[in-house]
C-alpha cells in the first residue's frame, strides 16, 4: 500500500490494480488540488474542499462515490461509515467518520471530524486501529490538544496528521508533534507500507508533505 497526501485532507491510497481517492479537494475548492484516476472516492462532508470527485475521474471511468454511513464492499476494500459531527464552515455539519478494511489492515479515516468525544459504540465499531488519519488546527476540526486526546483514546499503531496544510493552521502541526512527544518526525513524500510494518508499533505519527 502506498499513501500520498496532496493537502487538506486529501490522499490517494494505492493497493496493486486499484487505488482509493480520501476527500478529494473539488476544482471549485481555493486549496490546490490534483488529478488522477481512482476507482472509489470517500467524502466525509459535502464540501468543495472534500467533495471533489470531479479530479478523480479517468477519462469515462469515474469512481465509485461513497458519501456517508453505512457498509461497502467494492474492489476488495471493505468500508463502514459512521455519522458525527463537525463545525467545518462555523456551522454545525454532518461528517462521516470511515472505518476502511484491505490488505488485512484497518484504517480509520475521521474527516473533517470537530470533537474528540466519539460514542462508545462508534469506538467499538472501529475496532483495533492500524492507521488512523488524524485531522488537526483547523477551522471546526480538533486542536492540537484534543487531536492527541483522541489518538491516545483509539491507540492507532500509526498516525497521519493532516487538514493543517492547506485548510488549517499549519503552526498546529508543530504543537501536535510536541503534544504526542514526536518532535523529531521529519516529513516524507509518500508512505509505502505492508501489515508486518506495523508490528511493534504503538502510535507512531508519520507526516506526509503535500504533493499538490
């Protein structure tokens, strides 16, 4: 599997063949964005900066489009979606929060998500966390703070900071980074990584630089 982040919260996971679109940022969006083929999209809130499944497409083929609650299965990925809440916008809004299952790993993908307090049967449904996509600093998303309150409480073995490059405080990465007691990290340009990468790992935070 191989991550890319092309800022916000915007990544492109590819797995052999096939490859997942997260929170594409739409062409009417003021965040660069970047184009290329995805066979599925999740957006987690209808919003120009995470809702552009137009720069995903590939000539005639577009991706299967998933956009809320609820289970899926296309192309080997098994998905559940879970609703919450955000206040991305300074209003109250629905976000999707995506528990996604392949190459016998569990990643969860929290959006645009606004609190820290998830149900305890939001949690459960989670389950054991390989990769969690962790937004911080931004307008409606979790402070530096309550993103490491967060990741503490879900003990994901990896880490993905993002929604600071771009759509938020970028300055919050560097508080996260000292919250979580990973000020050494440097970022990477992409991340490739297989299931047996993660054994022995306990919250290890990996930042990856936009390719936007």
């Amino acid at each position: 599997m191989v991550i890319t982040h092309y800022g916000g919260e915007f990544f492109k996971i590819q797995f052999g063949e096939a490859s997942l679109a997260l929170n594409p940022v739409s062409k009417d969006s003021k965040l660069k964005s970047a184009r290329f083929g995805a066979d599925v999209a999740l957006v987690s809130l209808n919003n120009p900066d995470f809702n552009g499944v137009d720069q995903i497409g590939f000539g005639e083929k577009m991706p299967f489009i998933v956009s809320g609650p609820g289970e899926y299965e296309i192309k080997g990925i098994f998905i559940k979606g879970f609703q919450s809440t955000s206040k991305y916008g300074g209003e109250d809004r629905l976000n999707t929060i995506y528990s996604i299952s392949l190459e016998n790993m569990n990643l969860c993908f929290l959006g645009a998500l606004g609190t820290s307090e998830l149900t305890a049967e939001t949690k459960e449904a989670l389950g054991d966390i390989d990769i969690v996509f962790l937004p911080i600093g931004g307008e409606g998303v979790l402070t530096a703070a309550e993103a490491n309150k967060l990741a503490t409480a879900l003990e994901p073995k990896m880490i993905i900071p993002m929604h600071f490059e771009g759509v938020g405080d970028k300055g919050a990465l560097t508080k996260f980074l000292k919250e979580s007691g990973s000020e050494d990290v440097k970022p990477v340009e992409k991340l490739t990584i297989k299931k047996k990468d993660l054994e022995g790992k306990e919250g290890d935070v990996v930042v990856l630089s936009s390719q936007a």
